[in-house]
C-alpha cells in the first residue's frame, strides 16, 4: 500500500488552534519571581515503572526490527546497543530477559520504503523541438536479488516496472511538459516483505502524444528534430520513450539516503542518459508495542530522547566531568533509529529535542549551550499550524518554565555561578544567551504574548536577588553577643563584603548583562544595596553617639567610615541613577569622632616612635642605607598618618582644612620628639665607650637618622594633597591662610631639622679640622731635600682614611656639607700658613701642590663638591697667591713683564704720548731690527714747558738677553714731537725672543743736564709678534707699530712687592729698585685731569 502526500496536498496551517492556547495573566508577568525563599520547582525528569516499562519495550522493539545499512558513525552490533538500554533504564539481567523475550513474540511491523522523487537533470531530449515530457513509474520488486545477487546483473530492459510490477503496486509521477530537468518532489510510500529479496525500480518516460506532421514540423529547429520525425513515423501511435530507469536492492540503503542516481540505458545508443535526485527513508506502519499504540510517536519519541540523555548526563558527572551536549554513539544510534522508523520530521526532532533539553537542565547540571542547537532548529523550521494545540500548550509551558528557572538561576547568580568556579562567568553568559535567543523566537512571541520583555524581567530578579543576598550575608554577620563594639564589627564585615561584591559586580558580572541585554547589573546592585546599607549605618551610629566611645568602638567606626567611602567612590555617574543616593552625606554621621581619631592617630604615633628609639642601636642597615632602624620605623610612622588622613580624606573643605592642620601640626611635632629622642640615646650609648671611633660613627648616624627625618618630612604636601585641598579650600579661606598656616608649620620643621643636622655635621668636622691643621703646619717645616709631591702624603692620607670613613658612615648630602665645611676650613689654614711662608717659595711651592692636590681629593672625580663649589673667592685668591709666590725670581721678572705687556695690550689713551717704531727680525743674520721714528704729544717736563726727549732701548727681561747693553737715541732739545729716524739692530738668537715676557722697553726720557733723567713714559713691544718672528719666511714691507707710553702702577705691583721680600736675591732687588725708580719718577710727573 502507498500513500501519495505531494505538496498540492498538504493542510493550511492550523491558526484556529493557536487561539486557544491558554497564556498566563498579565501580573503572573510582571512579577514572575517569587518574594519568598521558596524556589522554582523544576519538572521531575523520572518516570514511573510502568512508563519505563512501556520505554524500554519501544526502544528493544526499534533496535530488533532495525532496516538499512548503518551509519558511519553508528553501532552495528544489536548487544552492544541492547547492553546499552539495560544500563540505561537501570533494568536488571532478569528483567531485560523478560521484556527482550517479550518484545520478540510481537508482531513484525509493517515495513516500508518512503521515496520521494525530487528532481532529475540532463535528460534526454525525445520530443521534436529537443525537449521531454518526463514522468516516473516506480514500485518495488520482491522475490528477487537473493544473497549474492543483484538487480542490475538482469539483462537491460526498457519496461522494467511494467513488466516485473503488479499494476495496483505501481505509483506514477506528474508528466513535467516540455523540460530537460524536471522537478517533481513527491513522496511514496512503498511497503515490501523482506528487506533482503527486495529491490526499488524507477522508470523514466517520455509521454508522448498524437500530434499530426504540420504541427511537428513546426516544432522543427533543426536537422535532429527531422531525423526524430522520421523515427517516430516508424513506430506506433502513443508510444512513450524510454528514458533510463533506477533499480537499487533495499538492503543496500542506509535508514536515509539523499543522492543523485544516473539514469541507466537499456542499450549503449545514449549511455549518459542523466540523472535522478531521489530521498529514501525506510520507516515502519503498524509497531506492535504499547507505547506506539497509544502514544503518539512524537510523545513517545520525547520521553525516550529523554531518559537517554538523563543517563548520559549521569554518567558523565560519575565520572567529574561535565556533559558537553554530545551524545554517546549508542544513544546517537538508537534515536536516530527510532525517529527514522516512526518518520518524525526534523521539526518534530528539533521540538523533542528542545523539550527534553529543556527539562532536563532545569534538574540536571549541564551546559545552558546545549539548548541553542534545538532554538535555532526550531526558529528555523516553524510554522505554528505545524503544531497540535497540545503540543503548542506543551512548548509554551516549557518556554515559561525555563524562562522562570533561568531568571531564578539569575536571582541567585552570586551562589549559582561563584567566581571561585573558573567557569562560572562563562556558564551565565551561555544560560543568558539561550533566554535571548528563546525570547527572540518566533515561537516564543506566538505562543508566549503576554510575556514582559526579558531585560525588565531580568532587571527585577537581580533586583530581588540582591535585597536577598543582603539579608543573607546580614543574617550570617550576625553576632552571637549583643554589644555596640559587636555589632559595629558585624556591620563593618557586612559593608565591607557588600563593597567586594561591588567590585566583583563591576569588573566581571556587569560586563556579561550588558552585553546580552543592556541590563547595568552594577547600576541596580548599587542602587539597592546603598540604601539598606545607609538605614543600618544610621542607626548604628546614632546609638554610638548616644553613649561613651571606647578606643575600640572608635577603631570600629573608622575602618566603617572608611569601608562606606570605598563604597560611595563606587557609585555610578549621575546619569545612571535617579535623583540624590541615600549615603550622600554620610560623613556627618561619623563628626563626633573625628577628634578621638586625630588623638589616637598621634597616641599611636608617639608610642611608635619612643619604642623604635629605644630599640635602636645606632647602627646602619647596611652599607648602601646608612640610617638606623629607628628612621625606617619613624618613615613608616609617618607613612601611617599620611595614610590615615588620605583615608580620611573629609569631604567638607573648611573642616578638612582644620584636619589637615592638625595632622601637619603632630607630624612635625613628631619629628622634633623624635631628634631629642635620637640624640639623647646616642648620649646614652657613647657614655660608656672609650673608642672615639665608635662615638662618632654614632653621631654619624644620628646625623643620616635626621637627614632622613628631613627627606620625609619634605613629602607631606604631596602625601597630604595640599594642591587639591587648596583648590577645595579657596572658596571658603582667605586668601593665603593655607600659605601662612601648613607652609610655615612645614618650614618651621625643616629649620628645625637643618639646625640640628648642620649642628652634627659641625661637630664631625671639628674633629676633622684639628687634624688638617697639624698636618698643613707640618708641610712647611718638611726639609728641604723632601720633594714637595713627597711633603704633602701625610695629609693626603690623613684626608683619604678620614673621608672614606665619613663617606661611608654619612648619607650623600650629609658628607656634601662635611666637605663644605672642611673645604672652607682648610682654605683658611692654607691662606694663613700662605701668608707666613710668603718669602719662601720652596715652602710655597709645597702649599701651591698641596692645594692643587686637596682640590683633587675634595672633587673626587665628581661624587664629592662640585667645581662651582670648590672655587670659591678665597680659593681662587690663594691659588693666585701661591702660584707667584712659588715661581722663582726671573719667573716672577717674567711675569711681571707680561702684565706690563697686558696692560699695554689694553692702554688705549696716549695722554701720556705714544712712539712708533718699526721692527723686524731676520732669521738668516738672527738680527733683530728696529726703526725708531718718531715720538709725539710728550709731556713738557722742563720749566719752560718743553721737554729734551731721548729713547733708551732694552731688551727684557735682562736674564734672557744678559749680552745686550741698552741703546739710545740722540737727545732733541724742546721738542715735544721729535722725530728720530734712527735704526739699531741686535744680534739675538730668535729662541729667547718667543719666551712669555720677552719685550722691547722703550723707556722715553727728558734730559736734565744737571739731574737725573726725567720719565716720560714707558711702552712695551711684545717680540714674539715681531715679523720674521712668527713665521719661517723673511719679513717683506714692516709696518708702522704706534705704541702709547704708559706709567708704572702709583699702588705697587704685587709681583714687585714679592720681589722686594726675597732680600738676599741681589737680582730680586736690583730689579725691584729699578721698577720702584720709575714708579718714583712716574708719580712726581703724573698728568693733571684734563690734559
């Protein structure tokens, strides 16, 4: 028997069933959780011994009478499917036995083959004008392809179904005119006996009509469409064409088949004759069991897909794992049997599925993931008319129900999916998807009208759940003993778990819920948990103020204070919630504390500080750290209070302003505590020591201990935010009262402590001082036979041991102001042993290479003073000092000579008259050459107010050029312009003449014949820029040099002056007296002011 279900033939879809689904009231939705502790009882996923009974026997009856070839990836073997059921069901041996013997003795379905004949393409063309008109006959031939045989082994016939096939057992296609790929989709079904001797026959046919030769020939298109003319007129009227034929043996088919067939010829005239697109199931009618009578095959399919899948997810958590979805290959089989066997469509499969699915999670533990594959296969397969009303009632109870379970799942999330669970976060963004994608379904929005929109929904159950989790974690705070310090502690562990959860709700859970569906969990957490929080802290604080407040009520209702500003430093933008919070101003609730804090604050700071001085030895920690342990406890001391007023951190500006400056004001009391506290220990310590050493390491580390102390202190306007707090403070302080006040208290501080550190450093240095003295004194007194690099070791050495000792002991800017001071002592002491030893220039030049060693040894290669700090006025007035007075006699002539050279260098008047002169030097002869000129605008030193002029010529210094004897030129009566015009040269080696200080003297005189020679002037003429001198070439054409006269210093030269102290150097003091007769001359004939 067949059953003929084409697509013209199909119902219209049932929209009168859909009106009579049952939907729940609109307050059932509105406030779907419920408000009391009692949770959702989820649908028990058991069944009842009879109804396991009725299972088991459906699913033994599906794996007995199983058809087709297997699966790929399915079991072959019966046992190992039937062991499967028997631990599935949890059926013991006995009473499998039973029911397998039961099953046996039933009756054998009606078997058949669902064929559906969906399409064919590349035909062959029959007709005149190229094209078919196909359609199929098609049957199944029994009795034939016995063991070893097969259907296509036959000889090649064209009526294969007509003549082999029973007329009434025979199903024929719709005629597809005119078409070289026709498409059909029709389905039969087509019973047969035994699968083995059975075998499916297609025919396909070209119908043909009467048609008269006018009509074809005017179909012809071409030389094949005449040739078939001519062919058809051979054979009978009516006749159709074969076009191929299909036969497949039944035993070969898979439960399901989709492919494409080719066409077989029965001849080899057109052997590519196209293909067939055919769908084969192999279903049963009939099925003697008592579920399949009595149930319908999709509820009978649901409850087995069921129990299934209970016991995979069993088996998995046996075994600590957790059931990804998939199915083991016995159940995949099994089911996979039976839904092809009852034929249940996809839809049906995917609806089954979802049910279960659906079921199961709400009592068994396995990923929310798993129901999106049913979703979308239901989404993308629906049509409500599809659906009895039943079975439409039945999927809008399970949308609500998982719709109610999911949003109590959300309502606890904070135990449900604990963060200790790696997985968690994933798991509740999983079970969200699946509520959206439900809610989204086309399904869901028929079925479930009435519903209120998920993100409302989910809103008011983590609204609900969080009020819930409150009262929990207040209930488990409860103390067991009733008292205010027991309770604060209570309430403080409560707000400080509410502020973690906060966080935890922030940084991970709110990040889920906006994603999925733009629900700000944070925001409606906050907003809940604030105001009961507010009501308790409240309360709480007004009985405290209500009585005595103990220290340790006090440490209470800090650390609450502090927990509720974390948590007010949590709250969302303005723009994410409605109107004031009730903890703005909570702050006010706390005010009357605020002054046994600030007192404690101190207490505790003080004691700290007594306890690590008392404790210290005065040693450093280390060789990089060079403070004691009572400066690390002092610095984490006040890293406390800076902690606590940060912690503090008042929001109302004046009195934050009065905190701030009572926190300045301890601090810096602290730290003067403090330095009497360290040096009346080091007192203590050094009392009974008879090591020097030992005494001034500790006043070293007194020292560091306070230059510590100062570096800390110097902090507090960052670790107190004097600029935030002055920017909060301006609108209601005066002008510069935040200066006057915490900025003169700091600075009083750090005077203080720099009185005190420089008052040490002092100390260390005198201990220094005395030693650099002694040993300063000692290097003049050195014998003379002693090299001066050798003279100044003992000091050297004294000041290497000595500094690297301090250097070591001392933090860097305390041994800079060591260094400071002894630098400028031992400038003092070189200035003054200077100045005795200044006629000695054997002792000088020790002080000169001594000076030039301690500046060495002070500098350090840059890690002791810098240069600025070293050259100092004294420092470069000494340097000075020792370099003449270490310079021998000649080496001071020299000098002297280049200062007069310098000065002439830089004389630009010629009041006093000016000489000019030619001179040249000529290598080749080594004779220097001079051309007197002229001289002009002389002073008239005679009484009759003219002057007789001359010029005496020396070369200078005399020890360079002891040869040559003085020239002059001839004498002019009364002339103050005399012109001279004459030449003298000197034969001189040029070597002398490029020393520092070699010159020409012209000395010009007034001629007195009854006294001595009147001075007229002076110029110097450096030879080493003579021509013929700085070069290797002979001079050319020499210029004209115009020399001003200058006089002798009236104040006395500072060289001639050192000179004159060196009393046995007879050539110090014929020098000397010759420069002091000139300077005598120049002064009695020194020019009036406006000459």
């Amino acid at each position: 028997m067949a059953t003929h279900l084409s697509q013209s033939q199909r119902r219209p879809p049932l929209l009168r069933q859909a009106i009579k689904i049952r939907r729940r009231r609109v307050r059932d939705l509105q406030d779907p959780l419920p408000r009391t502790a009692q949770e959702i009882e989820p649908p028990s996923h058991h069944f009842s011994p009879e109804e396991r009974a009725l299972l088991y026997e459906e699913a033994l009856y599906t794996i007995l009478h199983r058809l087709g070839q297997p699966e790929p990836n399915h079991v072959t073997e019966a046992s190992e499917l039937l062991q499967y059921l028997q631990e599935a069901f949890h059926m013991g041996p006995e009473e499998h036995q039973q029911l397998l013997q039961k099953v046996q003795k039933l009756e054998k379905p009606i078997f058949c083959l669902k064929a559906t004949v969906k399409q064919a393409k590349g035909i062959l063309g029959k007709d005149v004008s190229g094209f078919s008109d196909p359609y199929c006959l098609l049957g199944i031939e029994q009795g034939v392809g016995a063991p070893g045989g097969s259907p296509g082994s036959r000889h090649r016939q064209k009526a294969v179904v007509r003549h082999t096939i029973p007329e009434e057992q025979t199903h024929r296609t719709q005629v597809i005119t005119q078409t070289l790929n026709p498409v059909w989709e029709e389905t039969f079904i087509l019973e047969f006996e035994d699968i083995s001797n059975s075998s499916f026959h297609l025919d396909m046919w070209d119908l043909d009509t009467v048609e008269s030769v006018r009509q074809k020939l005017g179909e012809l298109t071409d030389l094949h469409g005449l040739r078939r003319i001519f062919k058809e007129a051979r054979k009978d009227k009516g006749q159709d064409d074969f076009l191929g034929n299909v036969v497949l043996r039944l035993q070969d088919l898979r439960c399901q088949e989709d492919q494409w067939y080719r066409l077989e010829p029965c001849t080899e005239t057109y052997p590519d004759r196209g293909q067939c697109h055919l769908q084969f199931q192999l279903i049963h009618k009939r099925r003697a069991t008592a579920a399949s009578r009595s149930q319908p095959s999709y509820t009978v399919h649901l409850h087995l897909l069921q129990q299934l899948v209970s016991h995979e997810v069993t088996q998995h958590q046996a075994g600590s794992t957790s059931w990804d979805g998939s199915l083991s290959p016995q159940a995949a089989t099994i089911l996979f049997l039976h839904a092809t066997q009852k034929d249940l469509s996809d839809f049906h499969q995917s609806l089954a599925q979802w049910l279960a699915y659906s079921r199961l999670y709400q009592s068994l533990e396995f990923p929310s993931s798993c129901l999106l594959h049913p979703i979308t296969s239901i989404e993308y397969q629906w049509i409500q008319g599809r659906l009895k009303a039943e079975q439409q009632e039945e999927l809008a109870a399970s949308f609500r129900n998982l719709l109610a379970y999911g949003l109590s799942l959300i309502r606890r999330f904070r135990s449900v999916f604990p963060l200790s669970v790696p997985d968690s976060p994933a798991r509740l963004q999983s079970l969200l998807r699946v509520l959206v994608q439900m809610c989204k379904m086309k399904a869901f929005r028929e079925l479930c009208p009435d519903s209120a929109p998920l993100p409302r929904l989910v809103t008011e159950a983590l609204r609900t759940g969080t009020v819930e989790w409150f009262h929990l974690k207040q209930q488990h705070h409860q103390p067991m003993v009733q008292g205010m310090l027991q309770a604060g502690k209570a309430l403080l562990s409560l707000v400080q778990d509410i502020v973690g959860d906060l966080h935890q709700c922030q940084r991970t859970w709110n990040k889920i819920f906006q994603n999925a569906l733009k629900v700000n969990l944070f925001s409606v957490a906050f907003l809940e948990l604030q105001w009961l929080v507010a009501k308790r802290v409240q309360d709480h604080t007004a009985a405290v103020a209500g009585s005595a407040v103990s220290l340790e009520v006090g440490e209470s209702l800090f650390q609450l204070y502090v927990s509720l500003k974390e948590l007010c430093q949590l709250a969302p933008v303005p723009a994410e919630r409605d109107g004031v919070l009730a903890l703005d101003g909570f702050h006010r609730w706390f005010q009357p504390a605020v002054p046994s804090w600030l007192q404690k604050t101190y207490s505790v700071a003080l004691a700290r500080v007594q306890r690590a001085v008392q404790m210290d030895e005065l040693v450093p920690l280390g060789e990089l750290t060079k403070h004691s342990t009572s400066a690390v406890d002092l610095s984490t001391c006040f890293a406390q209070i800076s902690h606590t007023a940060r912690q503090l951190d008042w929001p109302d500006p004046e009195e934050a302003f009065m905190i701030t400056v009572k926190f300045v004001e301890d601090t810096c009391r602290l730290a003067l505590v403090y330095c009497s506290l360290i040096k009346t220990r080091a007192r203590e310590l050094s009392a009974g020591q008879k090591d020097q050493g030992q005494a001034a390491n500790m006043l070293c580390v007194v020292v560091n201990d306070m230059e510590q102390l100062r570096l800390v202190i110097g902090k507090l306007p960052t670790q107190l935010a004097w600029e935030a707090l002055e920017q909060r403070v301006g609108a209601v302080l005066e002008q510069g009262q935040l200066q006057n006040t915490l900025h003169a208290q700091l600075q009083g501080a750090l005077a203080g402590l720099g009185h005190e550190i420089r008052t040490g450093v002092r100390t260390l240095a005198e201990q220094l001082e005395v030693g650099i003295a002694k040993h300063i004194q000692k290097l003049v007194t050195v014998k003379e036979s002693v090299l001066p690099e050798d003279a100044i070791l003992p000091l050297m050495k004294f000041l290497e041991v000595k500094l690297c000792y301090m250097n070591a002991n001392l933090v860097q800017e305390n041994f800079n102001s060591l260094l400071t001071l002894l630098w400028t002592h031992t400038l003092t002491v070189l200035v003054e042993v200077a100045a005795s030893q200044r006629s000695c220039p054997l002792a000088s030049s020790k002080l000169k290479i001594a000076l030039q060693n301690l500046e060495v040894c002070f500098y350090a290669e840059g890690c002791g003073l810098p240069p600025e700090a070293l050259h100092t006025a004294t420092f470069q007035a000494l340097q000075k000092d020792l370099e003449l007075q270490a310079a021998s006699s000649r080496e001071l002539i020299q000098k002297y000579f280049c200062s007069r050279i310098q000065q002439q260098a830089e004389a630009a008047s010629e009041e006093l008259g000016a000489v000019t002169v030619k001179v040249s030097y000529r290598a080749s002869e080594q004779k220097l050459r001079v051309e007197l000129l002229s001289a002009s605008s002389l002073l008239p030193l005679d009484s009759n107010g003219s002057s007789d002029p001359f010029v005496q010529l020396t070369l200078e210094p005399r020890h360079e050029f002891p040869e040559l004897a003085p020239r002059e030129t001839q004498k002019h009566k009364k002339d103050l312009h005399p012109l001279f015009d004459e030449t003298f040269e000197f034969l001189v080696p040029a070597e002398p003449c490029r020393k520092d200080g070699a010159c020409l003297l012209l000395t010009v005189l007034d001629h007195d014949t009854l006294g001595a020679d009147d001075l007229e002037g002076e110029a110097f003429l450096p030879l080493r820029s003579v021509p013929g001198l700085t070069g290797t070439e002979e001079p050319g054409e020499v210029p004209q040099t115009r020399l001003p006269l200058t006089y002798p210093a009236p104040n006395g030269d500072p060289i001639l002056q050192l000179l004159e102290s060196r009393k046995g150097d007879r050539e110090a003091q014929v020098f000397v007296r010759l420069r002091r007769q000139r300077a005598k001359q120049a002064s009695q004939h020194a020019p009036k002011p406006g000459r």
